[in-house]
C-alpha cells in the first residue's frame, strides 16, 4: 500500500477529481485513509464526508459513480489526483457537470456552465 | 469581494492550480483571506505557506511565477481553481512541470514525467 502522510492535516487529504479524456477538474474532496484503501480496492472514488461523517463512496446515492482510470500522488505525500470516468457525466450534486461551475471576474460570480441534471429529482427526500 | 468560506477549515482553503492551456494539474496548495486578496488583487497567485507559516507569492524565490488567467470557486465556496500561465513551465519545487508526477498503480509509485530544472541550481541556500 502506497503510504501517504495523513498525520500532517488530522487524518484528512484532498484528492482532486478530473475527467481522465477532456482534464475539466470536476470536484475535490476529502479521503482519510479508509477512503484512499476502498478508492484502490475497487476502483470507485471513496471519500470522507466531513458533513455526514462517515465514509462516502461518490455517486452511491445519485448514481453519478466517477471510476477511476488513473490515480496519482503529488510530491508532498499529501494530495491525491484522480483521473475519473464520471458515470452520467454530472459530478456536482446542484446538477453541473463539475462543481467549479462559477467563475470569478473582476468582483463578481458568473456561473457560466448549463445544469446537465435536475437534483431535486435525483436526490429524492 | 466575492466570499469564501474560509470559517469552514479554521482559515485555510485548497486551490487548485492547473495550466491554462494544457489544463495539466500543477499543484494544490493552501490561500487565507489574505492571499486570496492578494492573488486577485496582483494577478499572481499568492498562497499560504503551512510549513513557514507565511504568505507565500508561488515563484518569489525561484522566479517561477503563476499569472493568473481564470479563478473559479467551487458549489461549496471552499475550494478554489485558478488557471494559470505557469512562468518557466515548471510548477514544482522538485524541478518537475507538475507536482503530481508520481502514478500509482497497483501499489507501486511509478514516476513518469521528466525534470526541467535542477532545484539545487535554484534554490540556491
């Protein structure tokens, strides 16, 4: 197991997520170390929710799971970069196909990517 | 000012940092409310440094300056993405173009990209 310094920040890296054909960075999110464990294992990104506070396999609820092609380490043993197939082609739970769907120009947000999906009817209360 | 939330982490948010043209992931690292001012503010990407505890402008030391050409915000408003003009195309400290150039792959590390500089000719102590 490729060892990863988790020490440094409590428990918690970032693993950034990007489409592994167009590189569009889709999301980041957290893995403690169970996470990074289970992303191996299976192949379907696993990450920590600090919200929920548990272990969140991505798209378990949505169906948007993001399998994984390639997986890789920065130099400081403390972030993680996967290259994903995002399965439905929506990463964001508002619906956008990443969530860094707004950008920022000189003092204002411009959200400046379409909605691929509705989440009030995915995410079902 | 556009708002983040910077409460969230005790005062530190990610960013993300890829090229702006190849969209090549260069590194991750961390921006305070300060920071973040500065780097919107200069148009140079401006960090904090965790280990020497600091604003960091990225290149102050060895010349390799970040001009930013896009900033995004993620759904959340706690993770950050710019787009930069990556000056001298060498974002790592370890001389490499990304910092993530280390795969893993079925528990090995397998570095597969090349060095541009040697660090020790720029980071002279």
């Amino acid at each position: 197991m490729v060892k990863l310094d988790f020490e440094k920040t409590g428990g918690l890296l970032p693993a950034i997520v990007i489409d592994h054909e167009s590189r569009e960075v889709l999301m980041l999110a957290y893995m403690n170390q169970a996470a990074w464990e289970n992303t191996l294992k299976t192949g379907k990104a696993t990450f920590y929710s600090r919200s929920r506070d548990k272990l969140w396999i991505k798209g378990e609820t949505s169906g948007h799971t993001q399998l994984v092609r390639e997986v890789r380490i920065d130099c400081d043993r403390d972030t993680i970069l996967l290259k994903v197939e995002q399965t439905g082609g929506a990463a964001c739970h508002k619906g956008y196909g990443s969530c860094f769907h707004t950008r920022v120009e000189n003092g204002s947000e411009i959200i400046d990517k379409e909605k691929l999906f509705n989440p009030e009817e995915v995410y079902q209360k």
